[in-house]
C-alpha cells in the first residue's frame, strides 16, 4: 500500500495537499507524448503522477513515466509549477484534493513504450493539433505554455 491509500485510511475524502510532477516528452518530429487514463473515464492526459515520501519531483518524474510508458526520461527542465484554487480535484470516489504539479519537459528519452493496463488504456505521441479532444484541461494548458515557450525562443518543439 502507497503513501496515499495509507493516508486515505486515516483522512477518509477530506481535502488534502498532493505534490505530483508530469512530463512533456517531444519526439523529433515535434510530436508530444499523451497517455489516455483508465480513470477517470479514458480522458487523455501527461504521463506522470503523485510524489512518494522521500521522492523528489524529478525522481516522481521519471519513476511515473517509466511505470506508465517504459520509457526513461533525461534531461528533465522545468517548465513550471502549478498550484493554487485551479488545481483542486473531487476524484469519482469521493476524494478531494488540491495538487502542486511540477511540469517538466524533455526530448531526451529511451526505451520502448509499453503500456501500463492497470493505469491506462493507451500511449501515443500526437501533433498539438490532433491532440484528443477528452483531455485533462490543466494538462492542455501545460502543453500551451510549453509550445509558447518553444516558439517564442525560436526552439523546434
């Protein structure tokens, strides 16, 4: 049992604090990795997730993209960080929480990808303008800032 279902047990729904970290990973042709969730409801989202205790936003990272795609990250840079009232959350089952996500970014990855099944139903990389319609909103603006960063410095996303 995780951190987070220990907590659980003790706190019930209560609203509660949770730090998690994701990954936008760029291939070459400047496509961005999206992974749809088993829950909630197969919407698509960035491969990432929760912090365990001890982790480091950039280890929770690379242990989440690893665990949901098989592939291993590197280079990881910051993007940003996201907290505040936009980030509460009311899980399916009752749960609520406010999440403090540390987004970061990479085109420095290996491996193959592999598709977690008790977490998701897919993985694939998508042009920005073919991204699925059912995504997570605060992912999608993630992305946004991204492609704005990327372009504003002249980048190749």
């Amino acid at each position: 049992m995780g951190y987070i279902e220990e907590l659980r047990k003790l706190v019930g729904h209560r609203p509660l604090i949770f730090v998690g970290s994701v990954v936008i990973i760029a291939d070459e042709q400047g496509r961005i990795l999206l992974q749809q969730r088993k829950f909630p409801n197969g919407v698509w989202g960035l491969p990432g997730g929760l912090m365990e205790l001890g982790e480091s936003t950039e280890e929770v990272a690379k242990r989440e993209v690893f665990e949901e795609t098989g592939l291993y990250v590197e280079n990881l840079q910051l993007l940003n960080v996201y907290s505040g009232q936009d980030q509460f959350i009311k899980a399916e089952n009752g749960d609520e929480f406010y999440v403090v996500t540390t987004a970061y970014y990479t085109k420095d990855f290996s491996g193959g990808l592999v598709v977690d099944l008790e977490e998701s139903i897919k993985v694939d990389f998508f042009q920005p303008e073919e991204f699925p319609e059912k995504m997570i909103g605060s992912h999608r603006k993630m992305i946004e800032e991204y492609m704005e960063m990327i372009h504003s410095r002249g980048y190749n996303a």
